[in-house]
C-alpha cells in the first residue's frame, strides 16, 4: 500500500536573477515500511523534494498525497499538527536545540501534545535507550560526540512513533565507521516498520535501503532496487 | 516538558543578553517608582500640611516696614520699621466674637538666655502661649511627657531638647528662672522644633511686656475643610474689626507650594511616559534580535509541528518572565531609591516614603503589559518564519 503519493510536483523559485526550477514535475510512490534513499548531487532538487514531502515547502504545481491526505490542501497550521502526527524528521547537522538536554530534546515533539511531563519523560528515556544513549540522557548537545548528536536526532524525530522518517543527508556530519552504525540504527527502525525516506550523496549508504530514487537537474533520473521492503 | 520549559531554558542560555535586558527595564521602572513615590510623598505632605494648617489664620499687628535696594539687591541694614507695635490683651475679645471663629491663641515672642546643666545660650525665641488654645490648633503636635500644667513648666521643641541635651523633668533657667520641662514636642519640621514654649503671663513677665501679645493665631471654622471663601469672609470681617491688624491665611501659603507640587507631578508623569516609550523600544529590539539569532531554533519547532500560537507562547512567556522580573526588581530598587532622596527632593520631611501596594501591583502590571506588548511584533514574526526557508531547504 503506498503511504505517499507524489504527482507532477514541480518547485520553481526566484533565484534573484530570474526563476529557478528545483523540480521539473515529479512523481514518486513510496510504499509503507520502504527505505527509500533520494540520491543525487548538489543542487540537484533531493532536499527539496524532501521539504515537500515533509509538508514544509508547498510545490508550485501537484500534488502530494500521505495517507490519503491531500497534505498542501490543508492550512499551514493544520499541516503542523500533520507533520507532529505523521511525520519525523532528522535534519542535516542534527539541528538539536543546544541550551536542551539530550533527553529534553528528545521530549520537544512532545512538548505540544497532552502528555504529562512524567510521560514524556519516560517516552523520551525509553527512545534514547533504543538508540544506545540511555546513560546519557541529561547530556547537552555540546557534550556528546557527532554520532550520538546524530543519535539523539533520531530519537526525537522517533519519540512520537510517526509512520513516516525523514532524514536529510544523515551520514554528512560523521566519521565513516560512526556513518555505518547510523545506518544500522536506520535499518533496525526499518525493520521493525518504520518507512523511511532519505536523502544522501553517499553511495555506500544505499545498500541499507530496499530502493534508491536518483534525482538530477529536479528530474527522476533512474530508480535501482535493493532489497525487498521488510513488510 | 511544556512550553515554559523552552522558554525559561532559553533565557538561562542567553543570561548576559537578558541581564542588559532586565537592567535596561529595572532601570525604566525603578526611574517611574521612584518618581511616583516622590510626588505621592510630595502630595502627602501638602495635603497634611493643609489639614494641619486648615484654615488657620495669623494675625499681627501692622508694621510700617521699609528697606531699600538698587537693582533688585537688598542693601544691608536698610530694614527700618516704624511705629513696632504689639497687641494687647482685647484683642483677643474682638476677634473671638467674630463670626466663624473657632479658637484664638495668643502669643508673645522673645528673645531669652537659656541654660541647661550641659550647655548655654544667649539668644534663644521663647513664645508665651495659653496651651489650652495653643494646643487645640496644635493638635499635630506629639509630646514626649506631658503638657505643661503650672506656671513653672515649659515645652519645648525637638531641637532645643537635643542642643541642650534635656528631656521631661530636667531643669531649664531661662533669664535666671528656672522652669521644668514638662514635655518635647515631637520634631514638625518646621520653626517650631527651636522653640521653647511657656505660659503666657510668664513669658510676658519674664520679657517684660506685660499684656502684650507679639501676634494671634487663630483657627476659623471648626471643619479644616472650609471652603476658600468662607476663609476671605473671615479675613476680611477680622481685618474691618482690627484694622491695625494685618489678617494673613496659612493656606494660602500651602497652597502656593501645592502648585509647585502639582508641576513635579505632571514632570514625573511626562518623564514616566518617554522612559515607557524608551523601555519598550530597547524590549522590541532585544526580542527581535533574539528571534532572528533563532531562526533555525524556530525552523525546528514549526518543522516538528509548532504551531504558530505555540512559537508566539514560547516568545511571549521569555519576555513576561523577564518583565515580571523587572517589575518586582524594579519596584524594589524605585523605593529604595525613593525613600533615600525623597528627604533632599522634599524637603522637611516629616513622614517615610509610603511603600504603596497600589503602587508595587500597577507598576508590576504596566512593566509586563509593556514587556509583552513590545514583544508582540517580534513573537508573531518568529511564528510566520517559513521552516523551509528557515532550515535553508530552500
């Protein structure tokens, strides 16, 4: 069943010296529980396709279907409550909140919605031991290394189990051994269901996914299949 | 963890920027406390003082006075009065059948020597008065001890007890006589404080002008809250009775002050004001600068499903906290300041600066209504932040 349903998405934008397209009229159909890698090179449109299937970045033209749901038909602050119910994300560079702990940081999705302080708590701790980062839950960001930074994005982008994860170019940052148990981690979410999308230049990232979709000048170049979907 | 959270975090963060922050308000609300302190003091002390007063009246006999000065500048020694006269004892009979008045209370001055066991004056203003009257009129004053009740007994003011370093039962010689004194008068802040107050016979035998009386004061009206016109009707009925009587009220005086009074007030409310409108720039840049250093903090948010009135809250609760702060420091820091100046700003105060719970609660509610209204602006700002633009996606 295809959880996102992308058509004829096209991204134009002014770029100071006349328009520019980021996206010349895309479509793409992610099944639920894929691993799906957006690959491509710089300026090449994955990042924004990414912003456009994270309901962020509204397209010029199209559509973009989640769940039956017709996601820029909704209003900016319905799509926030969209994004909060539906979707986790892992930005470029971690994107953690520096003056939060750890496990605060990890609470932050859950900061909107109407759980008690003690539960987000427990939520957030028993997402951080999942990533391996149990002992150091009330760590500040500039107190923990690259790839437990990277970690600890994962778990706030999981603590509301979303059905979706987006994660911009998540290996960017890391060391490769470090890029490798990222990777691991991904791939345990997969497996246990989570579908994933990401976006990453990182050829030796694609043998963790089910399917790789290569993007370039905003157009879908070729898509190659790894694995089957795990579900 | 809940929004307050955020924002507090956030402010524990940024500690140098919120502490320039809250000083900048701890200064613009102390500088209002304090002025708002100063002027209720300032009006609390006239307003007493007219009470006090009410509508006393001061009689004296008409002196022919002249001095002499060129340009404005008085020559010295040029002071010469003709035909120095004091009333004498019918006067009083005239002025109390007038109508409207409700007590005279007669008074003779002089110039006495005055020793006490530790020190020694040649020179010192005694005022023979009849202290029933006398202490009717003066019904502000405060003893330490009692009034007098015999002839050889005397009252005398705050500083005349310090100088000469006596208090209720010791002894005073005054010109060689030798009195007790019966009670001191609790400091008024006025003349009153350096004199030395005895029965009225006594003092007119001791200064040797028997039945005269250097002036009358005289209190119209049993209500202290006559009106001015009723006061001119009084004056002007005494001065046909005694005309060689001059008829001054003591409010008029007060009053003259009051407009003074009444200028430092609306001074404080127009230098209140521009201190306001300064506060409430220097919050609305602060808070902008702080939400432009964010925009990817904000980007996150809305990215992970903020909505916009939950960007504004956080935004808001930083500046609120930070003006409740301000507020209570403020207010705090404004009395104390007050209560320090209010006797070099006032003068002869008689009283404290009143801390004023009205006062501490308006400028709490002002300097957070201020803080949260400055900030509006930059609150709704950060929550239009477009999170692609704000996470560069684009």
């Amino acid at each position: 069943m295809n959880i996102i349903e992308v058509r004829n998405v096209t991204k134009t934008y002014d770029g100071g010296e006349g328009l520019v397209t980021a996206l010349g009229g895309v479509n793409l159909k992610v099944e639920e529980g894929e691993f799906l890698a957006l690959v491509g090179p710089s300026g090449s449109g994955k990042s924004t396709l990414l912003s456009i299937l994270g309901a962020i970045n509204p397209p010029t033209n199209g559509e973009v279907i989640i769940d039956d749901i017709n996601i820029y038909e909704l209003s900016s602050e319905r799509r926030a409550d969209f994004r909060s119910e539906y979707l986790g994300f892992v930005f470029q560079q971690f994107q953690l909140i520096p003056y939060l702990t750890a496990i605060e940081n990890v609470m932050l999705p859950l900061a909107i919605t109407n759980r008690s302080t003690t539960e987000q708590r427990e939520m957030a701790k028993a997402v951080l031991e999942k990533v391996g980062l149990g002992n150091k839950c009330e760590r500040l960001p500039n107190q923990l290394s690259g790839g437990e930074q990277e970690r600890v994005a994962i778990a706030r982008a999981i603590v509301n189990h979303p059905p979706i994860l987006f994660a911009d170019e998540p290996t960017g940052a890391l060391d490769t051994k470090t890029g490798q148990e990222i990777m691991d981690l991904f791939k345990t979410l997969n497996k246990e269901g989570q579908t994933i999308i990401m976006v990453t230049h990182n050829m030796d990232c694609l043998s963790y996914t089910g399917r790789a979709v290569f993007i370039r000048d905003g157009l879908l170049e070729k898509t190659e299949e790894y694995r089957k979907k795990v579900i | 963890m809940k929004l307050k959270d955020i924002a507090l975090n956030n402010l524990r963060r940024r500690k140098i920027k919120m502490f320039f922050l809250v000083f900048g308000m701890v200064f613009g609300v102390a500088t209002i406390v304090t002025l708002s302190a100063i002027t209720a003091t300032m009006q609390k002390e006239m307003q007493g003082n007219i009470l006090e007063v009410g509508t006393r009246l001061i009689i004296t006999p008409k002196t022919e006075e002249r001095n002499y000065s060129y340009n404005g500048i008085a020559i010295p020694g040029s002071d010469v009065n003709f035909d120095v006269t004091e009333f004498n004892d019918g006067v009083v009979a005239k002025i109390q059948d007038s109508d409207g008045i409700n007590v005279v209370a007669p008074k003779v001055l002089g110039a006495a020597k005055v020793q006490s066991s530790k020190r020694s004056r040649d020179v010192a203003v005694i005022v023979g008065v009849d202290f029933e009257k006398e202490l009717q009129i003066k019904n502000y004053w405060r003893l330490v001890g009692d009034k007098p009740a015999t002839e050889d007994q005397v009252l005398i003011g705050s500083n005349i007890g310090m100088e000469f370093k006596v208090e209720p039962g010791k002894k005073l010689t005054i010109n060689g006589r030798d009195f007790v004194i019966s009670g001191v008068i609790e400091s008024t802040a006025s003349d009153e404080d350096g004199l030395v107050f005895m029965n009225l016979a006594t003092a007119q035998e001791l200064l040797k002008k028997p039945d005269a009386l250097s002036f009358l004061e005289v209190a119209a009206f049993k209500n202290l809250r006559a009106t001015d016109e009723q006061v001119k009707a009084v004056v002007q009925q005494v001065s046909v009775k005694v005309p060689e009587a001059r008829v001054t009220s003591v409010k008029d005086k007060v009053e003259a002050r009051k407009e003074l009074v009444d200028r430092f007030a609306n001074f404080s409310l127009v230098v209140s004001v521009i201190v306001l409108i300064i506060g409430s720039l220097i919050v609305m840049t602060t808070m902008m600068s702080s939400v432009n250093e964010r925009t990817r903090e904000i980007g996150i948010f809305r990215a992970i499903g903020f909505r916009k009135k939950h960007i504004i809250k956080i935004i808001l609760m930083e500046a609120g906290v930070v003006s409740v702060i301000s507020g209570i420091v403020g207010f705090i820091v404004g009395m104390g300041v007050a209560t320090l100046t209010a006797p070099m700003v006032v003068g002869n105060l008689k009283g404290s600066v009143a801390w004023n719970p009205l006062l501490a609660v308006g400028v709490l509610v002002l300097s957070t209504l201020v803080g949260l209204l400055a900030s509006w602006y930059p609150a709704v700002k950060a929550s239009r932040l477009d999170p692609a633009e704000a996470l560069r996606f684009i």
